[in-house]
C-alpha cells in the first residue's frame, strides 16, 4: 500500500489511461467527420446536423448522473464491461442507419454506454494517484484525452474522406473493443477499495455529505473552455470548405503537439502555484488562437492557431479535473469526475448548438470570432470569484492559491 500512495507510474494507471485513450479516440474519430457525413447521406437543416453531436452528448450527461447512485450498489467492473460493449455495438451499427432518426437514436445509444465507461474510468485513476501528486497524475492521465481529441478528428476525416463511412466505424469499433481485453488480460483494473467498501455499508451517511461548493466555478469554466471545443469539433471541416482550405485537418495535428507538450507542465504548475497561474494565461492564448482562425485562409495561419489552441486547451482541462478532485473527499471523486466530464459534454452540446444557429445566420469565420469572447467570459468568471474570495480559489491546500 504504501507503494501505491506514492508512485504514480502502476500497472494499473498505465493500462487504464491507455484505455481511456483508446475510449476517446473512438469518440474523437467519428465526432467530427459525423456532421459531414450526416449532410452528405441525409440532408438535414444545419440545427439537425448539430443534433447528431448535442444528442450524443445529452445522453452521456444523464447517464453518468444516474451512474453515481448506481455505481453504490452495482460492482464497478460490471458498469465498465457493459458501458464498453454498449459503445462498441453503438459504433459498428453507424454504418447501418437508414435514416437520421436511427442515426440520431444510435448516438443516443453510444452516449449511454460512453457515459458509463467514462464514469468508471477516472474514478478509478483519481483513487490510485497519490494526493501529493493528483495534479501531476491527472495531467498525464488527462492526455488521454487531449491526445484523442486532438488526433481523433484528423484521423477520422481522413479516413472518411480515404477509405469511406463504414471502414471509419470498423475503425472506431476496434478501438473501443480492444479495452475490454486489455485490462483484464493485465489485471489492471485495482481492486474496490476498502475505504469504499466501508462508505458503502453506511451509504446513507455518505449520501448527506454537503456537496462541494468549491467544485462549482472551475465546473462552471470547464463549461466555457468546451463551448469553443464544441465548435471546433462541430464546424471545422465545413469552416474548410467555405475558405477554401482543403488541409484543414492538420489543425488537430498542429493542436495535438503542443496538448502533449503542456499537459505535464501545466501539471506541475498547479501543484506549486496553483490554478491562476495556470488559467490567467491560457484562457488568453486560447481567445488569441480563436481570433487568429476566425481570419484564417491559409496554412500557416491555421497552423498558429492550432498550436495556440493546443497549447491553452491542453492547459486548462487538467488544471480544472485536478483542483475539482482536491477540493473533495476520495469517496467524493466519482461524483466529481462524472461532473467534470458532463461538463464537457455539456459545453460541447451547447457550444455545437448555439455556435451552428450563429453560423447559420452568419458565417462560420464569424461565428469562431464570437467564440473567442467565449474565453474573455472565461476571464472575467475567474477574476471576479478570486476577487470575491471565493472558496474555489482558497483551497484547504496551503500552497494551492
């Protein structure tokens, strides 16, 4: 045991942030060539097209809600096996819809059993890193995602464009069925607890913990910094076409290398400084990156903008997980996880709605323009609580200011 409270580099947490890689890159390969291909088989309005991500996500955030009661009474180990089959099977019926409401019901589906695995998942890390560490942890833990969001779209359109719809799917299917075996031919995944299993005998203690308050505000920035998320993943390849721009998927290239090179540091940096020092400076580079493809029309600026938004994006999320995580109790950290990633996927699914009606009415240039102020939002939400002296940013950490 006390092995384990003080490395960080297990088994374990090798195996499961591979997992999660894998989880998200099947999520990642198909989210952003699906309003393509949707426009192209179906011909739906552009408020429809942004239903096949909006719904998917919906269905996720209910689901993991529903997980945390659940996830007290039904053995972790069977919500993640069953969360993965669902996603998988979800996947490889894509290729099979016939229409947009099968397609749509389909996403629905895969948000289900996403929102299970990607309950369990983080829950399960966050008790394995040691405390000391949990900003450093998340970090390279949080490149599992960062890393799929980054080199998920450009993969995904690319194999769209290359080799088709149904091959896209084969793809994404394997991805996600290959974590199945890959944990439990290791054995990574750690045994309950004792700690939860004391917590669950006295449930009814536990459930009237108060919740969090501190957790709220980088919640609520999470919320934000996904909004602008979801319009990158929602509109990019169709921002490509109206600007003519054919190589626009190496934006997720571009964004992916310098996600990789900041995710540790940012780490680090919010274990000694805390999350001003983190947020304050990438919220900025994050609206620079926003502004700077709002007018691009060539390579070499979408190439800067890709690594500005790598680069701040890449910052931000982990610094949010990880100060969530230590304002709470451990038997508090599959309510905090799931909360983060709904957050997530709320900011998405309200980002892809509210941006596609904006660049409806408009144009996607301007509508990516728009969401710069996103971030200036960003700001303002972070500077004012700290202003206020709220709790959120006066942790019981000592040396988190």
């Amino acid at each position: 045991m006390d092995l384990h409270q003080n490395k960080l580099w297990t088994k374990s947490f090798i195996m499961l942030t591979l997992s999660y890689l894998l989880l998200f890159l099947c999520l990642q390969m198909l989210l952003s060539p699906f309003p393509t291909y949707a426009k192209e088989k179906f011909h739906p309005g552009d408020f429809t097209v942004s239903l096949v991500t909006s719904l998917f996500a919906l269905a996720a955030i209910v689901t993991r809600f529903i997980m945390i009661p659940v996830m007290r009474k039904v053995h972790r180990n069977v919500i993640l096996i069953t969360g993965v089959v669902i996603a998988g099977v979800a996947t490889a019926l894509y290729s099979f819809a016939g229409s947009m409401l099968v397609l749509l019901l389909l996403r629905i589906a895969f948000g289900v059993g996403f929102g299970m695995a990607s309950t369990v998942m983080p829950t399960l890390v966050s008790q394995i890193i040691p405390k000391h560490r949990i900003g450093e942890g998340i970090g390279y833990f949080g490149l599992s995602t960062s890393l799929a969001m980054s080199i998920g779209p450009m993969i995904g359109l690319s194999v769209l464009a290359g080799y088709g719809f149904p091959n896209l799917t084969l793809l994404g299917t394997i991805s996600v069925g290959l974590i199945i075996p890959l944990l439990l031919v290791t054995r990574s995944i750690p045994p309950q607890p004792l700690a939860q299993s004391a917590a669950d005998k006295t449930s009814s203690r536990a459930a009237k913990e108060p919740f969090p308050k501190a957790i709220l505000l980088p919640a609520g920035l999470n919320i934000l910094m996904s909004v602008t998320y979801g319009g990158i993943l929602g509109f990019l390849a169709l921002y490509g076409q109206e600007i003519h721009l054919a190589q626009i998927g190496l934006f997720f290239l571009f964004n992916a290398f310098t996600v990789l090179v900041i995710r540790p540091i940012s780490g680090r940096l919010f274990d000694s400084k805390g999350p001003a020092a983190v947020l304050i400076p990438a919220a900025l580079i994050v609206f620079a990156s926003l502004l700077l493809l709002s007018f691009t029309h060539s390579l070499p600026l979408l190439i800067v903008s890709a690594l500005l938004y790598g680069l701040g994006f890449g910052a931000i999320q982990p610094t949010t997980q990880a100060w969530m995580l230590r304002e709470t109790s451990p038997k508090q950290h599959g309510m905090v996880n799931s909360l983060y990633y709904n957050t997530i996927d709320f900011g998405v699914a309200i980002g892809s709605m509210l941006l596609g009606v904006l660049a409806s009415a408009t144009s996607y240039s301007e509508m990516y323009r728009c969401s710069s102020f996103v971030m200036l939002l960003f700001l303002c939400v972070f500077i004012v609580f700290r202003a206020l002296g709220s709790r959120g940013i006066k942790p019981a950490n000592a040396h988190l200011k």
